[in-house]
C-alpha cells in the first residue's frame, strides 16, 4: 500500500519527539527522511503480515499499523539472532578469511548496532560473503534475516562432505584461497558434485579427473541450455536429498541455470577441465 506523505507525518513526528527525547522540534533533513523511511518501513512490516484487523483500505489506522510493525521488527531481529546462534555452534569456516570476517566477525556487529526503532531500514553490514544464489531486494532486519537462512541451510549443506576434500577443492582453485577467495564456498562445491554425479563417483571426494570430462561432455551431447538446466536440477536433487530438507532443494536448484550456461561453453570452447576442478 502507498501512504501520502501528510498522512505520515503524525507518525513520524511522534518518532521524532522519541528520537530527540522532545528536547526539539526540528530535526536535519537527512534525520527527517531518515525516520520517514523507518515509519515506512515498519508500515511493511505490519502489511507484510495480512493483519486485516489493522489495515483498512479506505482508512488504515497508521499509528497502530507502525506499532505493530515496529513489534514485529523487533521480533524478527531476536529471531535472526537466534538462528545466528544456532549457526555458530557448528559453524565451520574452512579458513577463508572472507567468510570468517562477514559471519564471525560482522554479524555480532549487526546484532549490537541494528535500531529496530530509529532506522530498522540500515542492514548496516555489506555482507562481503556471497550466497550461492542473489541475495533477494530487501533490506534491514528482512535482509539479514533471508541472508542467515540461506547461511544455515549452506552450512548443512557443506557439513556433508568431508572439510579436508573441501579444502583441497578450494585450494586447487586459488592456492592462497584462505586469504584471496572472495567467493561462495558451495557454489564450486555443489558443481563438482553434480560432475562426480554425473560419472557415477562417490562424493567421499569432490575433484574430478581430467578424463571425466568426456562423459560429462556425453551426457551432455545433443542438449540446449534449458535440457542441461533440468538434468542438473535432477542431479541437485540426488545430492541435496540427504539433507530432507524441501527448503534447501528448492534453494539450490537456483544454481542450476548458471551451472548449465557455464557448462555449455565449457563443452562449445572445449575447457570443461576449466569449468570443473580435475586432477590428473
């Protein structure tokens, strides 16, 4: 829903006297659209929810709707501290300094700094650590929220294999990878997995052998873009099923389209043994 502007501003006045402890009327410009952008968002929030007792088309109570937008802010951040929580515990960081500085380092940052009241709109971190998929357009507590979910649901995902294959996989990538590797850790892991599936190994290891890429070539042979894209969903599915977890197949299957464009060109310009990691 779009609010005007005057419609607002009684919220965002009441927000204001809070935010200066009513010691002033008047606040900078930035500080205005600052706390507009706050009531907004709460306003989402509340929205986002489908509370209909709150929200009335011809006239919704603002006051209450930001409240109650404002509660669910608040309860979401304890939520995604929770489940950072949760991570931690087992969290394994392979030694790449990207990922240790973004999850074990930037996120208690976040939890200590975020203002559900005054600007629930600043996620505050850059999140230097990719996901295996984009992250979604979102921002706040709601990006950091989807941003841990897909963290937890990648953390489960690696523990299947065993961290010294994974390690040995990222250093055939970048021999200085703990330092140097800026990207996501299962994306090169889940495509040598859908590789060593394709040839019928065990995923005990993740490298695959030069000559493997003959029979991906021919398992692949004769398929467009969209063909490719669903054997490698079908194959996503076989790894990702020890997991049980409905989420996570759905999640990774994302990858699959830019895995089948990428192995495309590796069969078209002959450099599969680029595309995925093989060893003599």
């Amino acid at each position: 829903m779009e609010y005007q502007i005057e419609d607002l501003l009684p919220v965002v006045a009441k927000l204001t006297e809070k935010y200066t402890s009513k010691e002033s009327s008047s606040v900078t410009y930035e500080t205005a659209r600052m706390l507009m952008e706050a009531v907004i968002y709460c306003l989402n929030e509340a929205e986002a929810e489908n509370d209909y007792s709150l929200v009335d088309e011809k006239q919704p109570n603002l006051a209450l709707l930001y409240e109650r937008g404002l509660n669910l802010v608040i309860e979401k951040t304890k939520e995604a501290k929770n489940l950072y929580d949760s991570i931690i515990e087992n969290f394994e960081d392979y030694g790449c300094v990207n990922y240790i500085d973004t999850i074990l380092k930037g996120m208690p940052a976040f939890f200590t700094r975020y203002d559900a009241r005054f600007q629930p709109q600043n996620h505050l971190l850059t999140l230097d650590y990719p996901l295996i998929i984009d992250l979604p357009n979102l921002c706040g507590i709601d990006l950091i929220f989807s941003y841990l979910r897909g963290i937890r649901i990648e953390q489960h995902f690696l523990h299947c294999f065993d961290r010294f294959a994974i390690r040995n996989l990222l250093v055939n990538i970048l021999p200085d990878y703990q330092s140097l590797y800026f990207d996501n850790l299962s994306y090169p892991v889940l495509l040598n997995a859908v590789g060593r599936c394709i040839v019928k190994k065990p995923l005990k290891t993740l490298m695959l052998k030069y000559s493997d890429c003959d029979l991906i070539k021919a398992y692949f042979n004769g398929d467009d873009v969209r063909t490719m894209e669903q054997k490698i969903k079908l194959l996503i599915q076989t790894i990702v099923s020890p997991l049980e977890d409905d989420i996570a197949l759905i999640y990774f299957a994302k990858a699959a389209k830019d895995y089948a464009v990428r192995i495309q060109m590796g069969i078209q310009h002959g450099t599969l043994d680029r595309i995925f990691l093989c060893s003599v």
